[in-house]
C-alpha cells in the first residue's frame, strides 16, 4: 500500500501556521482542527518547520508565557517529508525509528498532504484484514 493511495481518501489538506504567530494561536489551531500537527510555513512560502503537540508541551514546561512566545521558538526545523509513492510500511518504520507521528508528503517541490501514524496503522488494519479474509476464504473454498 502507497502513501498515495491514503491521500486520495484522506485528501490533500495541510493546516499551517505563520511563524510569527503566538504558540497560543498554534494550539487553537490544533484544537479546531483536531489534528496533533501543523506547518509553520508564510502564507504559501516554503515550509518552515513542523509544530506537534510535543513541542507545545515542551514549551510550556517553560511556564505559561510560552504561549505568547512564536511558534518559530518551538517548532522542528529540519522537518522529514514522506513521497506519494512510499510504502505505508516504510513509513511506519521510519515514524518509529524517529520517534515523530507525521509526515508531511511531497511530490517533488509541492505539498501534497500531511499523514500521521494513526492514518498509518488504520490502513495497515484494513489491509491485515483483508487479506486475513482472503485466506479464510480460500481455506474454506478448499
Ligand atoms: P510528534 O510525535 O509528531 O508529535 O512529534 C514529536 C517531535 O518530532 C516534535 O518535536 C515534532 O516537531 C517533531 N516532528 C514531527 N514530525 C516531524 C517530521 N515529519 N519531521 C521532523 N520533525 C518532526
């Protein structure tokens, strides 16, 4: 299974964030959005880094003015894309080995999606289950 094939049901929408913006205005976003991440990118600029739930976190054990502090301050900069044509399984290695939970997807310069691990896992259950399926099919057939 391609990241590819997720993204055609997922769709291509990326949440962002300016970099100057308060990590206030970051956390809202998470939360109307309901996602764990967003893009820290100027308008349709090149991304800029990634901001997760982890960094908020990480910047609150600063103590509360972090949230007036800009999500440049806390996000990763050096951010990891996935391509449309890698494997659900190949990137699910790669979450576990770097221990991060999204991957924004790229198709040469252009953003194309974002995944998380839960999307990962959700297709990797369907995708057990089908083929658990088809051989309980085949068993039985026989
Ligand atoms: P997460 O597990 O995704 O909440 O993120 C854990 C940490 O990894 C946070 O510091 C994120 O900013 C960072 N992170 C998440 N995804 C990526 C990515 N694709 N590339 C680089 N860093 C990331």
């Amino acid at each position: 299974m391609l990241v590819a094939q997720i993204l055609r049901t997922k769709g291509d929408m990326v949440f962002t964030v300016g970099p100057g913006s308060p990590l206030a205005e970051a956390c809202a976003l998470l939360r109307a959005r309901r996602v764990g991440a967003v893009l820290v990118r100027e308008g349709t600029g090149p991304v800029l880094g990634i901001l997760s739930e982890r960094d908020v976190v990480r910047a609150l054990a600063d103590g509360p003015d972090a949230l007036n502090r800009p999500v440049s301050e806390a996000m990763t900069a050096d951010v990891v894309y996935a391509a449309p044509n890698d494997t659900v399984d190949a990137l699910l290695a790669q979450m576990t080995d770097r221990r991060f939970r999204h991957l924004p997807v790229c198709e040469g310069d252009r953003l194309v999606g974002i995944v998380s691990i839960g999307d990962l896992v959700k297709e990797k259950i369907a995708e057990t289950e089908a083929e658990a399926a088809g051989l309980k099919a085949y068993i039985s057939a026989g």
